[in-house]
C-alpha cells in the first residue's frame, strides 16, 4: 500500500465506468446516453460503457483508463455494492489507487431491476444515480486501514424476543453478553401475545423458557429496568452509559415470592395488559418475570411501607 | 392503549370512574355533604384533588369552595374518603363499597364517639334537632329517641352543648385552634363567616368576626375563602382516629397538623407500647 499515490490535495479526476451487465441493465436503461451525460458532469475525465465490467477485460479497461488518464477516482455504475464493492475496490488498488476512493452507483438493483416497464424515466433515474455517485466520489478522501485491539464483549439493547436470542446466540458462541432492557422484565411483545403464527402455539411457552435460559446462562448478563443514555465509540470498542432505574428493592436478596403484593392498596393499571388490569404499586409486570424482582412504583406508592412489614 | 376515565356530575354528585377489563373504580363526592374544607386535598398523596371558588353573584353569600378531582391522576386509595369529616366521598369497586387503604390497614379510620343517653331525654325536646347545624340528628320527640348518623358527624358539639339533661356526649376528631387577628380583617369582611358550615364564627359588636373554638372542628373551610392570609390561621394539635402502624398515615399526620403533632402521636404510641409491655412483664 505503500507506492499508493497521495491523492488528497490532487484535484479530482473522475473515471465513470457504465456496465451493460449483459440485458440486465442495458435491457432497460439506455446506456449510451447515460455514459453521454456521465460524461458532461464536471470533473469527469472519461466515461465509458462496458458489457460486463466486473469480467477480466471490463477491470483490465479500468487499470488502463487509471494509468492513460491518470485518474484518481473511480465510479462504477453497475450492481449493488454489496456484490461487487471489494472486486472494484481490489481492481483499482492493483492499479495503484486508494481502494476508498472508489465508488460504486448502483443502476441494476435499484434501477433497471425495479423498472423494467418505463425505460425513459430508467434512463432519467440512471443519470441522477450516478450524478450522485460523481459528487460523492470528489469528496471522497483516500483511508488506511490499521488494526485496533478489540473488546470480546457484546451488547444487545432491547429484551425482546428478538433480543433474547441474539443473546443466546453470542453467548453460546462464548462471548460475554450484556442485554439491557427498558423495561422491568425482559421479554417484551411476544410476552403479552396469547398465540403465534402459523402453529398457534402458546406465545409465552415459547418464550418463557428462553427467558428462563438467559438467565441461566454464565455469558449473560441481565440489566432491566435501564436506560441507554449514550453510545460511544466505534466497532469493537464502544463505551457505553446505562442508567439502571431504582427499583426500591434490594434485588440481591428478593426471592420473587410476592408477599409483598397482597398487603399493598394501591392499584394501578397494567401497561403490560394494555392498561386492562390493574397491578399493585409494588409488583412485577406478571408472572414469569424474568429477572423476578419487585419493583415499587414511586408514582403510585403512598408509603405505607405494608410492604416492608411483610417481607 | 388508553384508559377508560369517565367523569360526571349527577344529581349533585361528582362522579368519576376508572373502567377496566375485570374492574371498576369508582369514586363518588357528594357535592351537598361536601363543605369546601381543605383535608382530602392537602393529604392527596397524587394530589390529584383541587378546590376551586365558586362562583359569586351579586347580592349573594359567599359559597364555599368547589372540590375538583383529575380522575388521571386519582388512583382511588380511599384517603379522601378516611378523612373526610363530613362523609362526603365514597369509593366503590365493581359496586361495592371499598376503602382500599383502610381495608389494606395503611390508614385509619376517624373515632367518631358519640354517645346518647335516651334515659334523660325529656319527652317533646328537638332541640339538639334543632341545633345541628348540618341537621343530621333526628328526634322522635314521643318515644323519646335520638338518631345521629355517626358517619357523617363532623362532631361540633352543638347538640352536647344544647341539650337540656347532658344526655349527649360527643368527642371531637380534631383538636387546635382558630386565630383571628380583628386588626388585619379587611372592613366588613365576613367571607369566612358565610362559609363556615358550623356556625362556629359569630359576628362581634364592632362588625369584626370572632372565633368559637367550642364549636369549631378545624377543617379549614374560612381559611380557603380568607382574603388575607395573616388574619385567619387554623392549627391542628391531635386527631382522633383507630390505632394504626404506616408511614402513609404518618405523612398525612405531618401535612394536617405538624411535625410536632406528628412527635406527640409518636410519642404516645411509644409510651402505649411501653405500658403494656410493663403491664405483661407484671402479670
């Protein structure tokens, strides 16, 4: 990477590659004209049209414009970037550029794909793509790449079913997991559904032993009734702040018997049963709550401290 | 999803009503027994309750204060209608009657004794009828026989204080006193006098109104129509009430009376406690 030019202070010199890719695109949009009018935006240097540009001669058309013209970025209209992003990027590297400072617009999934019945306006949609694409790749800048030591640590924001087996997931692949839940008990929607599509099977015999597997599980750490205020960092090593909410019970030492509950007066309306039913002001949201640790709402409390009595 | 609140008035009566899937809370304040005084608002722990003027006409007396509860924020515990003097808020629960923090013993219950001797009762007398300012003493002058209906007494004394043989025998709920300072009275005032629902204030000589701690229960109904601040003070000393052990009562305990009245009650609950532990040693 080394003999790679040092191309941010060089003004633009933008090489506009348009793929028929065979019929797929070329069936469609009009890739004479677009390569015509890719070749009016401003500093575009050459444009060009090319059957398969991901094939051995399409890349070898690229390395030669590169080196003839001296061109330092690269636009590719063709695919989605996710099918050819790295063969473009290894092409134009080989040729001695920046790989980032190339650009890939895509004319096939999100054009000639989507439209097949209206080419005019495929062709219209075409040209605005890649003007895009033009403008993008003349602010791009060239990066490096460089290896950074990495935490083995994840985090799955939001206990929901979803969530809950994220979590599994990561930790049976023998990460420590850290799943942060909003509310009391993890478990979210499908925990308030009676039934499932298309077995109609029980919604909360489905979850509730995955919910009982969290936290079981060693890799996996429970933190309900938390607020994430901010997330940090970048991949592999994210800081992360979490608000835990006050409980008003010491959750080491409840054992989610409930004896708390039947002493309390005051009823409030049950957010977990869409505000049908009534729960206590100390109480968990229902029954296979997991972690099952009471919770006193402060709002509702009257501080008769029943509860206290009966524990 | 949103909650079913319903509110109305009916016939004299706020009604407001919490609807749920299995239940129904409800909460009833009757606007005729209600006299515009200050507790149920002042020991609301969501301070859900509101007292509002009523509206003045010309020529007219001044009417107490208009009770206004925010059914979102009521969560129907039932202490209004524990301390409620004149017995004019009742809860229900699919339609039966329940006070949920005197059922759940988190609250007490106001000791109305009250107490007739229909032996000395002389035959033809009405007059403790006659005196009950809020008329709630019923005389059958030929039997003789007295009904008070004990839920609703505020206990003022007046039918005590009227009878002829010291037949009745009435304890207050509230202990205190009532201050008016004559000097800060604004000229001709007698905003407070109009709304006392006990006719526990007279009119003086000099057009000043005087105090009657005799018949005065404390609920502060004058002090809400008081244009002056300084001149009508109400305190609260003691309250009588049945036995009971939370923090609920003793927060409300603070707000009515003072954290001194709070000490004293506390203090002679440690002293009970003391004595009878005494008591079973030496037994």
């Amino acid at each position: 990477m080394a003999e790679e030019k040092k191309v941010e202070i060089e003004k633009p010199r933008v090489g506009v590659f348009v793929c028929h890719c065979g019929l797929n695109i070329a069936g469609t949009v009009n890739v004479e004209e677009v390569t015509k009018y890719a070749r009016s935006l401003p500093d575009v240097f050459c444009a060009m049209d090319n059957r398969y540009t991901c094939a051995d001669p399409g890349q070898k058309e690229i390395k030669g414009k590169i080196k003839e013209l001296n061109l330092n970025r690269v636009v590719v209209a063709a695919c989605s970037p996710r099918m050819h992003e790295p063969t473009f990027r290894k092409c134009v590297s080989e040729a001695g550029m920046n790989p980032f400072l190339f650009e890939m617009a895509n004319i096939r999934e999100f054009c000639s794909w989507a439209h097949p019945h209206d080419k005019e306006a495929a062709t219209e949609k075409a040209k605005e793509i890649i003007k895009m694409a033009v403008a993008k790749a003349r602010l791009l800048r060239g990066l490096e790449k460089f290896e950074v030591p990495v935490t083995n640590k994840a985090m799955v924001i939001g206990g929901g079913v979803a969530g809950i087996h994220s979590a599994l997931d990561l930790a049976d692949m023998g990460f420590k997991v850290y799943l942060v839940e909003r509310d009391e008990s993890i478990g979210g929607h499908m925990a308030q559904l009676d039934k499932t599509f298309p077995t109609l099977d029980c919604s909360i015999c489905i979850e509730g032993p995955k919910m009982v597997e969290v936290s079981r599980n060693p890799n996996i750490e429970i933190i309900s009734f938390a607020d994430v205020l901010s997330v940090e960092g970048y991949i592999g090593n994210f800081k992360v702040k979490i608000r835990k909410n006050p409980r008003y019970v010491i959750a080491e030492n409840c054992t989610g018997c409930g004896e708390c509950v039947n002493p309390c007066p005051i009823e409030y309306p049950n957010a977990w049963e869409m505000n049908l039913g009534t729960r206590k002001a100390i109480s968990a949201p229902f029954a296979q709550a997991v972690p099952l640790i009471y919770t006193i709402d402060k709002n509702h409390c009257i501080e008769c401290y029943k509860c206290v009595d009966a524990c | 999803m949103p909650l079913w609140l319903f509110k109305r008035e009916e016939e004299g009566k706020m009604i407001i009503e919490r609807a749920m899937y299995a239940k129904r809370f409800s909460m009833i304040f009757d606007r005729q027994k209600c006299k515009g005084c200050t507790l149920c608002r002042d020991i609301c722990p969501r301070e859900a309750i509101e007292l509002k003027p009523s509206p003045k006409k010309e020529g007219e007396k001044t009417r107490h204060h208009l009770v206004d509860v925010d059914q979102k924020k009521c969560d129907f515990c039932g202490m209004c209608e524990a301390i409620c003097l004149f017995g004019a808020v009742t809860h229900m629960t699919n339609g039966e009657p329940v006070v949920a923090v005197v059922k759940a013993e988190s609250f007490p219950t106001l000791t109305r004794e009250i107490a007739v001797d229909m032996a000395k009762c002389e035959k033809d007398c009405t007059k403790c009828a006659d005196a009950c300012p809020i008329k709630i003493v019923a005389v059958d002058p030929k039997k003789p026989e007295v009904n008070i209906e004990r839920d609703f007494c505020p206990t003022c004394t007046w039918c005590q204080v009227a009878c002829p043989t010291n037949a009745i025998h009435v304890r207050k709920i509230f202990n205190g006193s009532i201050k008016i300072n004559q000097e800060s009275c604004p000229e001709n005032c007698v905003e407070c006098l109009d709304v006392c629902p006990l006719n526990a204030l007279h009119l003086g000589e000099d057009g000043k109104v005087y105090a009657d701690d005799a018949y005065c229960i404390y609920c502060g109904a004058c002090v809400n129509v008081c244009p002056k601040p300084e001149a009508l003070k109400v305190y609260r000393t003691s309250i009588y009430h049945t036995p009971v052990k939370s923090g609920a009562w003793n927060k409300a305990l603070e707000k009515l009376t003072s954290t001194q009245g709070k000490e004293r009650e506390f203090r002679a609950k440690i002293l009970a406690k003391a004595t009878e532990a005494v008591k079973n040693r030496t037994a």
